[in-house]
C-alpha cells in the first residue's frame, strides 16, 4: 500500500464502494467496470479509478475488476478483515438503536459491553447485552481487547466518559454528543451530529427556494 495520505473522503467513498461490492457479489456478478462502480454509488468513473490509486493497481483494461477480489481488497484496506469489538456507553434510546443496529454485525463490528450509571438501567438488557456500570468497563475491554468506544449519553456527561474511555486503553471514540470532546493526541475521534445533518439539508433547501424568487 502507498505510504502517502489518503483523503478522508476517499475512505468515506471506499466503504461505499465495499458496500456496493458486496450487493453484486450477493446478485452474482463476477466482474464490473469502473463506470458500473460509478454508475451504482453516484460518482464519476474518473473518482473510482483515483480512490483505488491511492492504493494499488487493481483490475484489468478493458476486463473490470474481479468483483470477489476487489470487494476483498476493500474490506481489508477498510480494516474490515477482522471483528472490531465495541464499547457503548449510554443505554438510552439512542444507545438501545445502537446496540439492535445489525448492520454493524454485518461489517465486522460488536457491541461487547454496554454502560450507563442510571442505577435504573444498569442490569436491564439490550438485545442480548446486559447493562452494567461503569466501572466494570475496564475489565470488558482488557476481556475482549476492544480498541473503540461509542459515546451516547447527553452533552454534560460526553467529556467525562470520553476521558474514562482513553483512560482505559481505547485509541478510537464515535461521538453522537453535540459537543466538541478534548482528547489527547493521537485519538481518533469521529463526531456524529444528526442535527448538524439536518442543518444542511434545510439551508440547502432554503437556497434551492430562494434561487426560485
């Protein structure tokens, strides 16, 4: 693999292609074309060919790609070639769509342990998980080496359990907090606001409205 850096957007891009592998090789397609990628996810054949680049050669001219191979290589490229044990603090409603999400399953993630400290909620059950305190969160992470934690729990309380989890050896944090999280160099953090989503689609929406004037 190439040593230079890869543009967040074409990782974004990639899982998406992983995804859309996936569907043909379910369908039973063997080989497709950049221009099908493209065709199938919304991008140009030129973005596909660029994104892979970033990686290596793959496919033949005038052949296509191998779609088992091609959709292989993703998944490992993806860190998708392995299971990614999970660490979900928070059992509210989010926290419960989290943990009967299965499309995490699907791509080689698992929920391992679910924590609040509502001392009304902690022994209850989530799908299969039972909901245990906080401080039991070390010995669950050590038991499965889990390395990514996911924040769902209100704005005041993100930073704290942010903090636990980096004390305790997690490298990698999906925060769904509306709030912007301080962690130490060398954390990845991904911050998941729907709000701010919905945002963009209504000034989008208000300019297509205000073009029309």
């Amino acid at each position: 693999m190439k040593t230079l850096r890869v543009p967040e957007a074409t990782v974004t891009r990639l899982s998406i292609y992983s995804r859309y592998l996936e569907r043909l090789d379910r369908n039973g397609v063997t080989t497709v074309s950049s221009g099908e990628i493209a065709e199938g996810v919304g991008v140009s054949p030129a973005q596909v060919r660029k994104d892979l680049a970033y990686f290596g050669e793959f496919g033949t001219r005038g052949v296509g790609y191998n779609v088992k191979d091609l959709m292989r290589y993703t998944k490992k490229i993806l860190g998708l070639d392995q299971e990614w044990p999970l660490i979900l603090v928070g059992a509210g409603n989010l926290g419960y769509a989290l943990c009967t999400y299965k499309g995490f399953n699907s791509r080689g993630f698992k929920i391992v342990g679910v924590f609040d400290n509502d001392l009304t909620k902690i022994g209850k059950k989530i799908a299969e998980l039972e909901v245990l305190p906080m401080e039991k969160m070390p010995e669950i992470i050590q038991e499965h080496k889990a390395r990514i934690g996911i924040i769902a729990v209100p704005p005041r309380a993100a930073q704290d359990v942010a903090d636990f989890m980096v004390k305790n050896g997690l490298e990698a944090i999906l925060n769904f907090a509306p709030v912007a999280l301080n962690l130490p160099e060398g954390i990845e953090i991904r911050n998941v606001d729907l709000s701010v989503k919905l945002e963009i689609l209504t000034f989008n929406l208000g300019f297509k409205s205000a073009q029309r004037l």
